[in-house]
C-alpha cells in the first residue's frame, strides 16, 4: 500500500501503478525527489500549507479576466500537467518534467467566450503558469509563465 507525505489519497491517484509511493521512497515517488514531499520533510505541514497559501494568493493577485479564483492546489505528476504548447513557428514545446511533481488546479474560464473553457494553474517555488484551453485540454494557449 502506497502512503503519501502531502496527504494526498493514493488510492484516487489515476499515476498510482507507476509511483513507488511518497512515504516509502521518501519523498521521491517516481525516482526525483517530490518538491512538496522535500517541503514537507524539511519544515513540516505548517509550512507546505502557507507555502501553498502563498502561491495561491500571488495567483489570484494575477486577476487574469475571467479567470476563477484558486482556491486550492494540489500535487501533481508532470506527465498529466505538460500540455504541449503551440509557439509562433508551429512547433510545439513542453516546459514540465514529466516525472517531476507541481502544484495545480484546473478552474473555470468564467468568461469561456473563446471556446477555452478552463485554466490550468501549475506552480513550483521557481514559477507560475497559467494557460486557458479548452475541453479535454485541447488547443492550450499560455495567459502567464512568471518566474518567482
């Protein structure tokens, strides 16, 4: 049975049969240390939850139009977050890791009157991304890469 550090329910996790668990690998679940397990096991709960807090906040400060408030984040493995984003020269590019761990959310296009119906919000201590797309994921389109 697989135990998470951040709290997380592994039972619900759809990357469960390619993790090695948090707990039992301490902290590096997929063979690269976890930031959030890292963030965990150096200053505790305490800290990790007003880290998050802080990340939420400097998100919402970003008052993106239409964009959802965050209201909350939650670990994620790379491969199911590094959507592949279209640049000028229609080439597409991946800026995640795919077995690294982010903090995200998927919130609502309040506005959704481009056909992009959500935002994804993926953040780490080093940055903040935000992008709009559309049903499952479809044609993603970065708003904000911020570096912190």
């Amino acid at each position: 049975m697989m135990n998470s550090i951040c709290g997380a329910n592994c039972a619900e996790c759809p990357a469960k049969e390619n993790c090695k668990g948090c707990a039992n690998t301490n902290g590096c679940p997929y063979g690269k240390q976890c930031f959030v397990a890292k963030y965990i096991l150096t200053g505790g709960m305490e800290a990790y939850q007003n880290f998050k807090k802080g990340l939420m906040d400097e998100i919402n400060a970003l008052d993106i139009p239409g964009m959802e408030k965050v209201s909350e984040l939650y670990p994620l493995v790379g491969r199911f977050v590094n959507l592949p984003y279209p640049l000028p020269s229609r080439e597409t590019v991946r800026f995640l890791c795919d077995d690294e761990m982010y903090l995200g959310a998927q919130v609502k296009n309040l506005f959704d009157d481009s056909g992009k119906s959500c935002f994804g919000v993926i953040a780490r201590a080093e940055f903040l991304l935000v992008c709009e797309y559309g049903e499952n994921c479809a044609d993603p389109e970065i708003v904000v890469y911020k570096r912190r």
